[in-house]
C-alpha cells in the first residue's frame, strides 16, 4: 500500500502502517475488512496518478485544479498500460489478504496487547509531530490515513496560498522617486540558483566553468553576500524595500521600476506557486509581462532547463516599446539549485570522484552558457543594453558526509546552511553594452542592500534606498549583517568558514 501511493517506505511508516493493520485485525475484523476494500479502491483510482508524480502533493492539486479537458486526454494517454497493469495487481493485494484471512484462524489477543499497540503508536506519532513533520502533511505515517490527511491538507494550502497571493498583489506600493535616467534601452537581471562564488572561475576556481563571464564581466563585486541562506528570505529581503526590517512586498524591484515609468518583464524557470514560491511570484505577477515555464512548484511535473526562457526573452525584445521608456527584464533561473545533477541535460564532465560535485561545476558553466545566449540576444536587438547576474544565496558542504582536508569526497554534497560564510558568499557582475575593460570592487556589499544597488544600476533615485551611491563606490559596508533561518540579523565575522575540498582547490 505504501509503495502504491508512491510514499517513501521510511521505517515509521512501515512500522505504524503495520501495527494500526495488525490492531484493527485482531480487534475490529470488520472495520479492517472495510480498511483493505478502502485500500484497494484508493489504489485502483490514484496509483496511476502516483506512478507518474508520486503523493499527493500541493503541485498534483494545482495541476488537477487548472487542468483543461484536453490536458486531461493527454495525460491518461501518458499512462503506459504496464502502469494500468500494476494498479490491478497492487489493488487486488489487500483483497487476496481479506480472502486469505478467512481460511487463517487468528490467535487469541488479551487487551493489554492492544494498548501496548495503541502507546507504540502515540508515541510514534508524538515523536513525528516533535520533529516538524507535520509541516504540509500528517504526523500518523499510516496508509491509506495519511493519504486521506494529504488529499484534505494538500488542497487547503493551495487555496490559502492562492488567497496570500491575492491579498499581496492588492496592496499599493508607495515609492517615491526622485530622479530616473536610464542610459540603456534593455536592463537585464539574471537572479541565479546556489551560486557560492569560490566555485566560479571568475571568482578563481581552478576549473575554467566561467568562459563568457571571464571574457565579458565589466563590474565584478568581488565580496557580495546574499540577505539569506535561502531564496525565500534571501530574494523577499533583497527585491523589497526591507534593509533587514520586515519587507514590504508591494515596495519591490517591479513596481519601482514600473513606478519610474519603465516597462516590465519576468521570466522564470521557477515555481509559480508553492511553499517557497509563492512569494517571489507576487512580485514576478506585478510586471507587465510575465512568464513562468512551471504553473506549480518548481519541483513538480517534467524538468524545464534555463535556456528555454532564450524564447520568451527574445520575444519581449521584439515588442514594441516607446523610444522614450526602457525596460527591466528579470530572468529568473533554476542555476544550480540542489540537485545539480537535474540541472543537466547531459551527464557532467568528470573532474573528480564526487558526482554530485561534478555536476555543480558543470551546472555553473551552464549558468555561464546561458548568459552568453543572453548577452547574444541583446545584441541581436541592435538596442543599448546592461545585465546584471546575481546568485540568490550560495551553499556548503554536508557536514554529515564531510571531513575537512580529506583527499576523498565521494559522499560530499552541497546543501543549504546559515552557519558558513559560502553560504552567502555570491556572485555580482554587470556587463554593459558599451564598456570595455573590466573592473572588480573589493568592497563588502550586503544583499540587505541589494535593491539600493538595482535603483543605481537602474539610474532611479528615492530617499527610500538611500545606498544606491555607495553600492558600486569602492567603500565597504560597516558591520555587514545578513539573515539566518530564523530572519534574525547576525554579523558576517561571526560566520564560520567552509572551504572548497582539498581536491578542488
């Protein structure tokens, strides 16, 4: 039943799944005569379903919610019949169990067997729930239970992000601005994915997976840090009028670009709805083009790679714009986001034993790969223009699978963290269309100052961002803070520090 719903067959689950199975047999023979049919049919109607996308989740309740007929024909016809044919064999298990047990005489069970199966399970559950597992799903790791929990959670928390949504993109922005003057036609920003800098050539890797930015980079800000170890802290605290303060979402990179009279676009290679998406999509629905290769999460449905948004880019290039406006497009782009290896189409070159560590360097060269389209396609305009590239946050070594200064990282792998200084250490570069030359600022730079650094970049001026000037001088930020996990303010000399394996240095 387990493996039917497509739920991980953790120890928990198998455990519960069988005591609860066990009770109910031995106690209520009924009422677990009535569990198996409920299996089994639950199992005959989703496991085609779950072949294909796994548990019920919030991307399989956005899908089913925004589904056209036609999208439903091809879906089912997506479903190969050896699929078909396992959901009659996996439906018909827990019938050939009922049918089974009647020809076996159960033994005799006083109740103190019961309560002890009953504390087994509180305990289990109570311990679940004290670990946070309850976050978008059910503590009782129980089927079909906790199946029934996921298809009534999971639909209530796309309705309640839905109505976030809402309510956000209704609230009015009030930026006041200044002056506004751009020098180019198109502003281009490319947010990247898990970038920490140390593992670009540009920043001095020693595995040349920066050929475009090596070439093409004219301002390198060489001790950029994101706001947060995450995108969700990092990119609300860095798009958004916050300077470590809660952010205003209406007061964001859109609508001050929107508020000093430039034309919009976003497009994203990243979830337009989710736990972790929703947010940055309020302030990608504001612009007035938008494009998202994924409806739901990021992580739900078939992989979509960073160069499928060259189309859309080349397409809001050719709208016609007024010859007194410029425009802002923003690039949203998976990058190198954990795994790497889903990144690729391709397998990735082999420059160590670590696999997962291949794939990182080789899905930064993509990254580089896709900013040389970028940059060619704005040169195919004939019209002025500047990029600006930034990595959301960075990442660090898994410290339950890495042991500093061994030879050997075959188990290494990189995830997020807030406690390493490269968890935050980024990448910023800006390439114009009319500067040769190429310039790096040593001057430590805060993503709490970030949005400062765009209005510069985007010749906008507001008393609201008063750090525009200061952002590309070559004056350090004093006492440089940055997020936690918490959203807490800490102090970048505190941070530890996570060097590049022995092997990689």
């Amino acid at each position: 039943m387990i493996y039917a719903l497509a739920y991980p067959p953790n120890p928990n689950r198998i455990i519960e799944t069988w005591l609860l199975t066990l009770l109910l047999q031995r106690f209520y023979p009924r009422l677990w005569r009535g569990l198996m049919w409920f299996s089994a049919i639950t199992i005959l109607l989703y496991h085609p379903t779950a072949a294909l996308y796994g548990r019920p989740s919030f991307g399989i309740v956005a899908s089913l919610l925004s589904t056209t007929a036609s999208e439903a024909s091809e879906y089912i016809g997506a479903i190969s019949w050896r699929t078909y044919i396992a959901t009659l064999v996996l439906a018909s298990v827990p019938l050939l169990i009922v049918r089974l047990s009647r020809n076996i005489a159960a033994p005799r069970w006083g109740r103190y067997w019961g309560l002890l199966i009953v504390l087994i399970l509180v305990v289990m559950t109570a311990q679940t729930a004290r670990k946070g597992y309850t976050t978008g799903g059910f503590p009782l790791r129980v089927q079909p239970i906790e199946f029934l929990a996921d298809a009534y959670l999971q639909p209530q928390a796309y309705f309640a992000e839905l109505a976030k949504m809402k309510a956000d993109l209704a609230k009015p922005d009030n930026w006041h601005i200044s002056t506004s003057h751009q020098n180019y036609r198109n502003y281009v920003l490319i947010i990247g994915e898990s970038v920490r800098a140390d593992y670009m050539h540009l920043y001095g890797f020693k595995y040349a997976n920066t050929p475009f930015l090596d070439k093409h980079a004219n301002i390198i800000m060489d001790k950029m840090l994101s706001a947060g170890p995450n995108t969700p802290i990092s990119l609300l605290h860095g798009l958004t009028l916050s300077h470590g303060k809660p952010f205003s979402i209406q007061n964001n990179v859109i609508t001050l670009a929107k508020k000093a009279g430039m034309d919009t676009a976003w497009l994203s290679n990243q979830g337009a709805l989710g736990q972790y998406d929703t947010s940055i999509s309020t302030i990608a629905y504001q612009a007035n083009h938008v494009t998202f290769l994924k409806t739901t999460g990021y992580d739900f449905g078939e992989r979509s790679f960073d160069y499928q948004l060259i189309a859309p880019l080349q397409k809001v290039l050719a709208q016609p714009l007024d010859s007194s406006k410029s425009r802002l497009i923003v690039l949203h782009i998976m990058g190198s986001h954990p795994n790497p290896c889903d990144r690729l189409p391709q397998p990735p070159h082999p420059y160590v034993e670590n696999n997962n560590s291949n794939c990182y360097i080789d899905s930064i060269r993509q990254t580089d790969s896709l900013l040389h389209q970028i940059y060619t396609a704005l040169k195919s305009s004939g019209q002025s223009f500047s990029m600006m590239y930034f990595s959301d946050h960075g990442l660090s070594h898994d410290k339950n699978s890495y042991e500093k200064n061994s030879i050997v990282r075959s188990s290494s792998i990189l995830r997020h963290n807030d406690h390493f200084y490269q968890n935050y250490h980024v990448p910023l570069v800006v390439i114009n269309s009319n500067q040769a030359g190429q310039s790096r600022n040593t001057a430590q730079r805060s993503g709490l100052e970030l949005l400062d650094g765009i209005a510069k970049w985007l010749g906008i001026q507001t008393p609201q961002l008063p750090d525009g000037e200061k952002f590309f001088s070559p004056t350090p930020s004093q006492d440089a803070q940055i997020l936690d996990f918490n959203q807490h303010l800490q102090p970048v000399n505190q941070l530890q520090s996570d060097p590049l394996p022995a092997n990689l240095r």
